[in-house]
C-alpha cells in the first residue's frame, strides 16, 4: 500500500505540474486584441495589479454578481488556504528556517477549524446547484462530481482531525521520504487512505478541469487590463509589425 | 534553457524545505528511552490517542477524584516513564528540546499546553521510583 501511494502521489504530481505549466503556456501566448476592461476600471498599472488582488483575496465581481455564491464561495477558499498552510507542516522540515511560521498555535488552530467553514461553504455550493432552478438548469456532471470530490477530501481530513486521529508522525516520515527517495511506511487509516487517494485524483484532473480558474483569473482581459485606450493604443502582440499597427494601418 | 531554470527552481524548492535533500534518510523525532518495556496501552493506539486519554483522564480526575493507581492515563505517570536524565541524573523537563514530549510534538507543529499549569518532571513520590527504586 505505501508504495502504492508513493508511485501515485510521484506520477499524479508530475501530471499537475506539467499539465499545469502547460495550461498556464497557453493561456500567455493567447492573444487579447481588444481592449476590454470592465469598468469601472483603473487607469494605470498599479491600479491593476490592486483591482487584481481583490479579485484573488475578496472575489469582489462575484460579491457585486451573486451574494450567496460569494459568501459560500468565499468561506470555502479562505478555508482552502488556511487548511493548506497547516497542512505544511507534513513537507516542511522542523529545521527549516520558514518552520516557526508554520509551528505556531495560531495557524494550527485556525487551519484545523478552517475545516469546518470548508465545509459548510462547499455544502451551500452543492445545495445551490440543487435547489437553484436557472443554477441546476446549467450544471454538468462534472460540476456535481467536482464539488463531492473535494468534499469527501475535506470530511475525510475532518474525520481524522477531529475523530479518528492518525499516527501523524508516521505521516511525515511518508511525506518527507516521498521528497528524499527514502520510502517510509504509510499509517494505516481508512481516512488516509480515502484522503491522500482522492487528492491523488484530484491533482491528476486539476490540470483538465474547473479548477483553472486558479490561474485562469490572472489572464482575464476583462480584469488585468488598463483602461487607457486613448492614452495608449492597444495593439495585440501578433499585430505588431504587420503593417496593421501603424496609425493609418486599418 | 527553460527547463534548466524550472530544475534549479524545482531544487531551490526543496532545499528551502529543509535542506533535507542532501542526506538519504529521512529526520525522525529523537527521544530518551523511557523506563520499562511497555506502556499503559499498546505503542500504536499510544501514538494516535495519548491526547485523548490524557484528556479523558483529566476530567475523571478533576470531576470524580479519581486520582493514584486507578488513574491510568495520568499525566504525572507519563513523565514518570518517560523523562530524561542529564549527566548528574536529574530529570529534565520533558517539554524542552530534544525530550520525549517535545522532540514529536515539535516534528508536527503540535503545540502542547498541559505544562502552563503541570510540572515537566517527577516529583519527589513518583510511583516508578517507590516501585522500582530506578532515578
């Protein structure tokens, strides 16, 4: 079994990485010929990168578009990260120079009842594609799948939490060997199982899926554009040095 | 000349992880030996459940009295087995680098709050010591 996962986690890693990498290639060489803002809009870069960074940190045009898809939304991410940080302690050395940010009580704790608040957002999101008639008109399979895949993660991670607890230590030397080719035993856990299997699975679709909308969001022209079409003519790159980029060009 | 740059960032990643790369072993929590071959309860369920005895030990205690040899999960009897001894044989506190409480709960970032209120080393009737006349 361990070196089940150990073969798993190794190939459903590459598989992310690479499938990601290739994915974010894409969508840089994608052009944007038009200049498509939606205002109100900044007017110069710094003011981009700001209106950016409310888009990633508060979802602010999800707030302005859908009060319940961003509330639910939302507690699901802000859970997601704080989950994540804690769930560093597994890969990060305790000699590292970066561990008293992780081994501190207030990231443990608010990473461990971040859980929770997963969890009820995740629910809402489920029950809105259910009992939202115009939400449940438009969803695919793949958006139901999606949602219990990563709820069944987060229960299972809550289960072994809050209920059943695993040999945690053992867990680490799995992780940390799987990082320096030095294998180790996995504990046994039903829960381990289910949750390290079905994160296996979802870093392998990850790069196919929804999911990138993760850095799908940094390359919306509607988002990360200036709005300053007067003061500089926006020219897309493959148009440049065509003879269509002159003043007079069209 | 891409890939050479995503592998050197690939292996700053992991040095930044703990420089762990170097070595072939993986670092495992280091601790005195405690006294004795066997613990209250097998060592598996010990690693996964301790905080919950202890817990559950606590509250018996402190809401039925249940204190001394009935009290199975105590705390006291924890440090009894398991503290260290320096040079000169005296305990030494069990939450402190290197000991048997600290050397795991700090591997996991586990933070341990039991010694704001309880004392890190046996006191001076510890049970180990009247039965078995071990430090």
């Amino acid at each position: 079994m361990s070196y089940l996962f150990a073969i798993l986690f190794y190939v459903s890693l590459g598989i992310f990485a690479v499938g990601l990498a290739l994915k974010i290639r894409q969508y840089w060489n994608t052009p944007a010929p038009l200049k498509i803002p939606t205002t109100p809009a900044p007017t110069t870069q710094a003011g981009v990168v700001f209106r950016m960074f409310r888009e990633v940190v508060f979802f602010e045009s999800l707030f302005r578009a859908a009060k319940w898809t961003w509330i639910f939304g939302w507690m699901f991410h802000l859970g997601l990260a704080l989950a994540f940080v804690r769930h560093l302690r597994y890969v990060v050395s305790s000699d590292a120079f970066v561990w008293p940010l992780i081994n501190n009580w207030l990231v443990q704790f608010a990473g461990q009842y971040a859980s929770l608040m997963m969890l009820v957002g995740l629910l809402g999101l489920l029950g809105r594609r259910i009992l939202v008639d115009r939400v449940r008109y438009i969803s695919a399979p793949s958006d139901y799948l999606m949602l219990i895949l990563i709820i069944i993660i987060t229960v299972s991670g809550i289960m072994m939490s809050f209920v059943a607890p695993i040999d945690i230590v053992g867990l680490k030397a799995f992780m940390t060997g799987l990082m320096v080719l030095d294998w180790q035993e996995l504990p046994s856990s039903v829960f381990l199982i289910i949750h390290l299997g079905l994160v296996a699975v979802l870093a392998i679709i990850f790069p196919f899926s929804k999911l990138l909308h993760a850095p799908g969001v940094f390359f919306s022209p509607t988002r990360n554009q200036v709005d300053n079409p007067r003061e500089k003519r926006h020219i897309s790159d493959w148009a440049k040095n065509s003879g269509l980029d002159s003043a007079d060009g069209v | 000349m891409k890939a050479v740059l995503i592998q050197l960032l690939l292996v700053g990643l992991m040095l930044m992880m703990g420089g762990a790369v170097a070595s072939d072993r993986v670092s495992l929590p280091k601790y005195p030996q405690p006294v004795g071959d066997q613990c209250v309860e097998p060592t598996d369920i010990m690693r996964r459940e301790h905080m919950n005895f202890i817990t559950h030990q606590r509250d018996e205690t402190v809401y039925k009295g249940i204190r001394g040899i009935a009290a199975r999960h105590s705390l006291k009897d924890c440090i009894d087995c398991h503290v260290g001894y320096d040079a000169q044989g005296r305990a030494v506190p069990i939450n402190s680098e290197g000991q048997f409480c600290e050397s795991c709960h700090n591997y996991t970032a586990v933070s341990i709050d039991c010694f704001g209120c309880h004392r890190t080393t046996p006191d001076e009737v510890s049970k180990v010591r009247q039965f078995t006349g071990k430090p």
